[in-house]
C-alpha cells in the first residue's frame, strides 16, 4: 500500500481542479481507510467460520477480482 497510497494523492492533486481537490482527498482516505476497517472485520469473523486457508483464498480471488475490474475500467473505448 505504501506505493500507491502517495501516488494516488498526488494523482488526486494532479488531476482535480482545486476547489474540489479537497474533497477528493476525504473520499479517497475515507474509502481506503473504512475499506481496511471491513475488511478486517469481516475477516476476523471469516476466520473463525471457515479457517485460514480458504480465507486467504477469498482474500486472493478479491483482489483478482479488483483488479480484473480496474483494468476493465483504465481500457481506452
């Protein structure tokens, strides 16, 4: 995460005029950090029910998945 948490604020501030680089910046430290709080919930509760190996596994195919995503969406049309 350290690589790209700076370079995505720096993207931020690149990109968005500044009147709305400010609430740009709050989304996107909202979204990252409620983000890790979910997860790590949701995970803890996962981890119990179901065990390490098919959490990591799940953990893995989700961010497969992001990705796939992510990729779909920076595709010039």
């Amino acid at each position: 995460m350290a690589l790209t948490f700076t370079a995505i604020g720096a993207l931020i501030a690149e990109l968005i005029p500044a009147v709305q680089r400010g609430l740009a910046m709050g989304m996107y430290n909202s979204c990252i950090y409620l983000g890790m709080m979910f997860g790590s919930a949701v995970m803890g509760v996962a981890l119990e029910q179901i065990g390490y190996p098919l959490c990591f596994a799940a953990a893995g195919s989700s961010a497969l998945l992001a990705l796939g995503l992510f990729l779909g969406m920076m595709r010039e049309r």
